[in-house]
C-alpha cells in the first residue's frame, strides 16, 4: 500500500461525513482512511441532505524531490477534477479555503498551516521541516458544492532515513503545556462509534480553571488525530465551538483499535498551543 502511495503521489479520501459552514448541526468530523478508493461514506449526523461528492486530484509539488531539512521548501497543490480541469472554487471552512497537516512519519512532528489560494486550484505555501525523514502532507478542503476532501501525500526530506520509534500511549493523559494543565477524558474510549472527548483547561500555577480560552479560526479548538500507521486521518471541530473553557468537547470515532495520536490546537491570550496525546484505542 505505501509503496502504491508513493508512487501514486496521492490517496483518496473515505468521508465519514461532511463538514461545511452549512451544517452546523454536523459534529464536525472528517475522515481519511487510505483505502485508495473513491468510497464516499456519509454518516453525518445532521438531517441536511448531504451535499454532492466529487472526485478530484491534487498534483503536488515541491521546491525540490527531496527538499534539505532546516530550509524553506516550497509545497504547491493544484487540485483539478477527474477531467483535468482546474477546480476553482473552494468553501471557506474555519476561516480558510485549504488546511495543510504535516506529519513526520513517527508523528513526533506536526504542524497545521494554510496555503494561499493562487487561483485556478493552485495553492501555494513554504515551511520548514526540521529534521531528515518521511513526512506526510495531508490537504483538507471542500470543492464548492460538494463534500469534504482530503488529498495527502507523503514526502522525503532530505537524504537520512530517521530511525521510526512506535508511539506508545501515555500512562497519564495529563500534559502541561505553556503553564497550562490540560486534561483529556473520553466517555468511553472504543473505535467504531461516536466517542466524546473533553479537554479540560486549568492554570498550572494557581491550579483554577481557564475560562478565556479564544477562537482560533472560528472555534475553542481543533482537534487533529492520527492512527500510529499514518494511515487514519480525522480532524475534528468542538460541539459548541464559541465554549471558551474550562471545558472543550468534541466527538470523534476512532475507525478502528489501535495506537493514535491526537493533537489539540487552543489558544489563550493570544497565544496557540498544541497539546499532544497519545492513546491505546480497545
Ligand atoms: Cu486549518
């Protein structure tokens, strides 16, 4: 499969359900898996008639074949439809018409950044990746009409091949990240089914709960989780997106058992943070 990856360039996307400005009802949830097939499965959960799908292609380039850790690489992403023909119009979904995730292959490394529209299905961005190694960069966009997308395509920075490490699931899912305590809890951790999910936020110093957690592009949170395969891909909006803490809920549905990673991305006085879990789905 990885090697029909790479050499694809690029994997289709399996839809759990849909997520776009019109239906807010919808618990925001997209997936990827890596099937490779074009299987658009909608299980949203809003009563709104599902919008239409549509097959489309991304072409990804970069600055170079295998772009130098710890310099700019430029990543271009031309998404066209199963014709050839320039997709023009994109929804604007959380404040932006295309979410690129990169992710080193050991998901030691994760980064959410938003390329500019060039026009013409052309978007554009450069980053830095810091370190020699496999990466994958995974789009997430909505073709106007139609349902969401995800394209991903996996990358080799420069020429060492990082050692991989398994992800082990952490003994305590309490972090403190920037004298922030955040605290993960699940209703019941179990794959295949709609699972709750609450960050809760407290000072670490003084130990009383956050309640001025802000908007980062038009939600309390976003929630980006990873299968330890790379394989499974879901990115997740809040229940009550304008929550400004202690508490941060989402629902998500884990396709199947195993070791994920799940990164929360907040802010508070206008600082982001990303907090990072790893878990052992039964
Ligand atoms: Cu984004």
């Amino acid at each position: 499969m990885i090697v029909r990856l790479l050499g694809m360039g690029l994997l289709s996307a399996v839809l759990l359900s849909s997520c776009t400005a019109k239906q807010p009802e919808d618990h925001n949830q997209h997936n990827a898996a890596s099937s490779g097939n074009e299987q658009g499965q909608h299980a949203g959960h809003g009563t709104a008639e599902p919008a239409p799908s549509m097959n489309v292609k991304a072409t990804w380039k970069l600055s170079a074949d295998n772009p130098p850790s710890n310099q700019k690489a430029n990543i271009s992403i031309q998404i066209d439809d199963s014709k050839g023909v320039p997709v023009e119009k994109f929804e604007v979904n959380h404040e932006k018409q295309l979410h690129l995730i990169l992710v080193s292959k050991d998901l030691s490394y994760f980064d959410h950044i938003h390329p500019e529209y060039m026009g013409k299905g052309l978007f554009e961005i450069s980053t830095i990746f810091p370190k020699d190694g496999d990466y994958k960069l995974i789009a997430d966009f909505v073709p106007t009409g139609t349902q969401q997308k995800t394209e991903s395509h996996w990358i080799q920075v420069g020429n060492d091949k990082a050692p991989i490490e398994s992800i082990t699931p952490d003994s305590s899912l309490t972090k403190t990240v920037d004298n922030k305590e955040i605290t993960l809890q699940f209703d019941k951790l179990q794959a295949g089914k709609e699972v709750q999910m609450n960050f809760s936020f407290t000072d670490s110093k003084t130990k009383s709960p956050i309640t001025n957690l802000q908007p980062y592009l038009g939600a309390v949170g976003h929630v980006v989780i990873i299968s330890s395969d790379v394989e499974q891909y879901i990115h997740n909006h809040p229940l009550e997106e304008k929550a400004t803490g202690p508490d941060a809920k989402f629902a998500t549905s884990f396709p199947k058992s195993g070791v994920y990673k799940i990164w929360g991305q907040f802010q508070q006085n206008g600082q982001l943070f990303i907090v990072p879990f790893v878990v052992q789905v039964p």
